[in-house]
C-alpha cells in the first residue's frame, strides 16, 4: 500500500473526500515528524509510538576494505509497535 492508496481508503472509511483525507494524512505526518524532531514522543494507544533515540559514534569496518571507519552519532527516529497491531499482524 502506497500513500495514494492509503488515502483512497481512508477517504472511503471516513466518507470524506480524497482532498480531506490527503489533508489529515499530511498533518499526521507533519506533526509527528515535528514532535518527534523535538524529541518528544507520539503515541498512539493500540497502534504504536513513534520516538527518537541518539546513537553514538562508533569505529565500523568497510566491508569491501576491512578498514576501520569513523560512524559519527545520530540521532534516529523508532517505531514500537502496540499490542493491538502487532496482535492483528500475527494473528
């Protein structure tokens, strides 16, 4: 599912236009991406949260080389998901 196709169907459960259901999609995305950014966390009872977690810098290996390599810290985002979903996937 892509996000044209998610936005059919949400515009389809929602009896809403495809215009609105796009809309909702976006600020969803927007606002987690945002809160996220700002370190904060967005849960979504059920479904999952969205985080973000620092990784520090490391030493790696190029793999083609075998030479040791520099991996700067980062911070990335993380998804956990709830009960509710991971139930559903499995079950």
């Amino acid at each position: 599912m892509n996000k044209g196709d998610l936005i059919e169907a949400m515009a389809k459960n929602a009896n809403i236009s495809k215009a609105q259901a796009g809309k909702a999609l976006d600020s969803f995305i927007d606002n987690t991406m945002t809160a996220v950014k700002k370190g904060n966390k967005v849960t979504l009872v059920g479904f999952g949260t969205f985080s973000s977690s620092k990784r520090a810098a490391r030493t790696g290996r190029n793999p083609q080389t075998g030479a040791e390599i520099k991996i700067s810290a980062k911070t990335v985002a993380k998804f956990k998901p709830g009960k509710e979903f991971s139930d559903k996937v499995n079950g």
